[in-house]
C-alpha cells in the first residue's frame, strides 16, 4: 500500500517519525497559545493528549489567518490551509505539520468532513462578516465552536477503538460545551473584537453599547449550556471526564469574574482566571475534588 494512501491500523514505517515529529509540532502549537485547555490535556492518556493537540492546532492556524494575520490574501492563505486538512485527511500525509497531524487524528477517531466543512465556513465568515445577525450568529457558533466539540468528543470516546458512531445526547452537550466556551470568549475579548476587529458578534452588542442588563442576559445563556453540558459528563472516560471538568471549572471561573464586572470596565479590559488558579482548579479535578461550576 503506498504511504500516501495509508489506513489507520497500517502505518508506513518509513513515516513514523514524520508522524511523530507532526504530533510535536501540534503540541507546541497549544504549549505557547492556552493554558486553559493545555492544563486540560496534560490530565488525559498520552494517545487521547496528542488527538487534542492536533484540533486544537489546526482551529488555531485558521484563527490566526482570519484574526491576526487578515493580509489581503488571508482568504487564499485560508483556502490554501483548507485544502491541505482536507488532503492530509483523505490521503493520509501533508507538508504542512499541523494539517499531517489533525489528518492522523481525523482517521483515527472519526472526524470527518461533517465537522471540518462548517469549521471552515466559520472562518471564512470572519473574512467577510463583522456585524450579525440571529440567525448567522448561530451558524457562526456551530461552525466555530460546536463542531470543534463534537471533534473533541470523538477523541474522547474512539481513541483505542477506532471511529464508532457518537451518543446523540452526549454529541448533544459537546456542542453545547463548545458554544459556551465561544460565547464567554466573545464576552473576554468583547473590547478588543470591537475595536481591533471590528466585530460585532451578539447582535447589537458592541463594547461601547453594553448595559449590565444585556451581560446578565448573555452570562445566562452561557451557564446554561455549561450546565447542559455538564450532565454529559458521565458518559466521558474518567481522564476524559477530568481533563474536561477542569477546563469547564476555568471557564465558569471566567464567567463568574465577567459577571462580577461591571459592563462599562469590559469596553475597556480583558477579564482573565489568574495561572495559579487554573493551576488549583486542574488539581483539584485531578484528585476527583470538583465542586461548584457555573
């Protein structure tokens, strides 16, 4: 079998390194962008920890064409990097490190282009979208963020065992676990989408026309899908249960200090969970200790 067209269960040897040397790549890639979700994954198995990275690398790379570099051909660099996911998971190898591993991860647990082509269709919206409305607002956060969820949840539950189809309910609060974490961002980074980006992303809501009123609104949105979320829990493999508990506590933390700010001090600061207590947070989900969240 030529080792351009590899299956999971046969890999060319003469590209293990190649594979393994990818993997690094993803993980530096979240080493140097998260602590949130680079404490989550120390706290899973190595195999499950090296799928995690490969996502979380690829969502960063097409984040970082649509939000940081937005040169004049960030939509041909995106499409570029489009092609090359979607090569590296059809044909097994790419010469792009970060596509090679999310296309190892993409066969092995069973991420198709189901997820991918509205994750991408998500960026593509930031290209071109800076105000929405209802409707494309959602479009937006289930390409942008639940998808992205439903990706993790495959690790989650397939790694040692190959794609299976997933739990429609469990799916169900991955997705919502996803679209909470996007929201609370929005409400992180509402000062710096507004006047570095332009963007406007809950209809209406700038960092400048604010009220407390409308934050209390959206934090409530926000905790109720964490709590949907969290009933799923579960269902996940205990490493899995714990990796993604203490990331959900990080979060809740976060909303719970947004909520506590005031709207006028969000147009102009970043609210943020110190590294300390992310620290605390991680250890104690890891000494099964999690208490309240949201």
């Amino acid at each position: 079998m030529s080792p351009s067209h590899r299956q999971p269960s046969d890999p060319s040897p003469s590209l293990a390194l190649y594979d393994a040397t990818a993997r690094d790549a993803a993980a530096r890639v979240i080493a140097r962008y998260s602590t949130s979700f680079g404490l989550g994954t120390r706290l899973l198995g190595r195999a499950m920890r090296a799928h995690i990275e490969a996502i979380y690398a690829m969502v960063r790379v097409a984040d970082e064409v649509v939000d940081t570099y937005r040169g004049d051909d960030a939509e041909a660099q995106l499409e570029r990097f489009v092609a090359e996911v979607h090569a590296a998971m059809d044909g097994g190898f790419s010469t792009d490190l970060v596509a090679h591993a999310f296309g190892l991860t993409a066969r092995e647990v069973g991420i198709t282009r189901e997820q991918t082509e509205p994750f991408f269709a998500s960026m593509r919206m930031d290209l071109t979208r800076t105000v929405h409305t209802r409707d494309s607002l959602a479009a937006y956060i289930f390409g942008s963020a639940e998808v992205v969820g439903e990706m993790c949840l495959a690790v989650f539950v397939n790694t040692g065992h190959g794609p299976r189809p997933l739990d429609p309910d469990v799916r169900a609060g991955a997705r919502r676990l996803g679209a909470a974490y996007q929201k609370v961002n929005f409400l992180r980074d509402l000062a710096s989408d507004t006047s570095n980006l332009g963007r406007s992303y809950f209809p209406g809501v700038t960092a400048t026309t604010l009220t407390d009123a409308t934050l209390a609104e959206l934090v409530a949105d926000c905790r109720a899908d964490i709590r949907a979320a969290e009933a799923t829990l579960p269902a996940l493999p205990r490493r899995a249960r714990v990796a993604v508990g203490t990331t959900v506590d990080i979060y809740a933390r976060l909303l719970r200090q947004i909520e506590a700010t005031p709207a006028r001090e969000l147009e102009r600061r970043r609210v943020r969970v110190a590294d300390p207590i992310k620290a605390a947070l991680a250890a104690r989900n890891a000494c099964g200790l999690r208490g309240r969240t949201a």
